[in-house]
C-alpha cells in the first residue's frame, strides 16, 4: 500500500505574465520545489481552451512531505527573488491533496 499523495492545483496566470511566467518563473520555481524532501514528480499542463489556465500536478511521497513543503513554499515565495512569481497569477481556483481510492 503506498502513502503517496497527488497535489492539484489549478490557477490562472495575468494574460500580460503568461510567457514571462511560462519562459522564467515556472522552471525556477520547479527547481525550488524539486529540491523538497518527498517530491517524486512536478508536471505542468495549460488548458487547450484557456491560455491562462494551468495545473500543476505534484505527487508527493506522503501527505507530510506536500504539507511541509506547502508551508515552507508560504514562506519563500514572499522573498524579493520569487515576488514576479506571484505577480504573475490572477487566481487559484483549487490547491488540494489527493491519495488513491483503496478497496475493502
């Protein structure tokens, strides 16, 4: 049985931010979050309909390993080297964690 975790999030970027935030920030903060202990993968995909609309799809090793990063990712992203980060994104609509359907 594994323990590991799929992270969701689904945000819209400012249309004037999208290929800075595509070409700059993205890599830069995939590397931040690929340093963190537990990361197993990061993908990124964007919407076929909606330019601006991205997911990213992290899976985890455990629910601890993405709570802990989530909080230190808080932190971090505050600091002047990630501020044109976040003011790249308009909105997140959803940041969850999901592990998988297991049957009796």
């Amino acid at each position: 049985m594994t323990n590991q975790v799929l992270e969701i999030v689904v945000y819209q970027i400012k249309s004037e931010y999208i290929d800075e935030y595509r070409r700059f920030h993205l890599p830069k903060f995939k590397r931040l979050v690929s340093s963190f202990d537990g990361m197993l993968s990061y993908d990124t995909m964007v919407s076929c309909n909606e330019m601006a609309t991205h997911v990213d799809l992290v899976k985890w090793k455990d629910l601890a390993s993405a709570l802990k990063a989530a909080e230190m990712v808080k932190t971090i992203q505050q600091s002047d080297e990630f501020s044109g980060y976040l003011k790249a994104f308009e909105k997140v609509v959803l940041f969850h964690h999901f592990s998988s359907v297991t049957y009796s």
